[in-house]
C-alpha cells in the first residue's frame, strides 16, 4: 500500500490504543514521522518503542503525554509538535468513546466529559492546527466513537464537528477534513483495531 505519504508528519491523538494507534501503526509503515498522544505516559512510551521497531530510516516516533479534555495539554502536544518537526502535515484524532452505562444512570459530569473529548477537542486541535495543515495542503481524520447497546446511556451523536462545513471554510483551503465513524461492541465503545491494526489500513487511506 502506497498512501503517498513519506516524509511527512502526523499529528495522531489517542494513539495509544484503538484506532488511533492502528492509525499511527500504518503511517510509520509508510515513512510517515508520528507524533503519538495519551494520557497514560508509561503506556505511551510502551508504544512509541514498538512502532519505533517498525519505523524505517529518517521515521521518527515522538511520545507527548496528555488530556485531551484540558486546552493547556492541547496547546503543549501542538507546541511540541511544531518544535519538533516544524509542522503538521496531517491531524489524526481518535479519543476512544464516550462513557457507557444506563441512561438514567449517566450523569452532568459524564455527559461533560464525553462532550470535551469527544468534540471540544476535536475543535481545539483543529482550529490551532488549521495554519499548519493549511501551509502544507496537509488533511484532517476525525475518528468518532458512539456507544452501542442498550447500556449505553452517553452517546454524543451528531454532535461532532461537521467536516463539510469546514471544507467550504475560507481558513481551512487546502485542507481536506475527513470523518470516520468508529462504533463500539454491543455493550460498550472499545474497539479491536489495536487487536487486528491492518483492518484500520482501509480508513488509513482516507489521508490521500
């Protein structure tokens, strides 16, 4: 597979695990440098070793701890990025899913929660992003995560940013924003891409 993409750099956030890691997993394959995000650092220097070993020649793998419902770690994960490598040239969000239990039993704060990580970040990112992004002709992917089953009380659907509109958006010519659906086991949100990483090549493309 060729997505046309070496040399670049991903910005991949919640890519300790899921889809996020599947997605950074496929773009190191391709001689992308990633910078990959979690908020469980150990964790995340587990997996930024292991994709270093896959990681060919003049790839590099950069691990940044943090909580992507908090602006100031948002601000800290681009800072680093662009001090690192100078800029962005594809934004990768995948925040896990929202919250799963009865709805009766879901409350204010879960609700809050699941809206900051799974759209408030989404926004920031993009938006302190979109200079970069729209520099290079770089792409935004949004995975999103909804809960499925009758135990889950919280999900945050139709509620995500919308990319269609921020295709017509003047800030973000030449940028192409792209959205990916992400849904959970009967149950719960937990997906198996971090099981079967090469099912995700399919939606890696989505970054052509």
């Amino acid at each position: 597979m060729d997505l046309a993409v070496k040399g670049n750099v991903a910005l991949t956030t919640g890519s300790s695990d899921g889809l996020g890691f599947a997605s950074a997993r496929t773009l190191v394959r391709e001689g992308t440098s990633v910078v990959i995000n979690g908020r469980d650092e150990r964790r995340l220097e587990t997996v930024a070793d292991q994709l270093r070993t896959e990681a060919s020649d003049g790839v590099e793998v950069l691990p940044v701890q943090g909580d992507l419902t908090k602006s100031d770690d948002i601000d800290r994960i681009l800072g680093t990025t662009l001090e690192e490598f100078g800029r962005i040239d594809h934004l990768v969000t995948s925040a896990g899913g929202p919250p799963s239990g009865p709805f009766l039993e879901t409350t204010d704060d879960d609700w809050q929660e699941a809206y900051e990580l799974l759209v408030m970040s989404v926004v920031r990112l993009t938006r302190e992003a979109a200079e970069s992004l729209r520099d290079g002709g770089g792409t935004i992917v949004h995975y999103l995560s909804v809960g499925e089953g009758s135990d889950s009380g919280a999900r945050v659907v139709g509620l995500g940013p919308d990319e269609r509109d921020w295709a017509r958006e003047d800030s973000l010519t030449g940028v192409s924003p792209r959205g990916a659906g992400k849904r959970g086991p009967p149950g719960g949100t937990r997906d198996r891409a971090n099981r079967e990483p090469d099912r995700a090549s399919n939606r890696a493309r989505r970054l052509r």
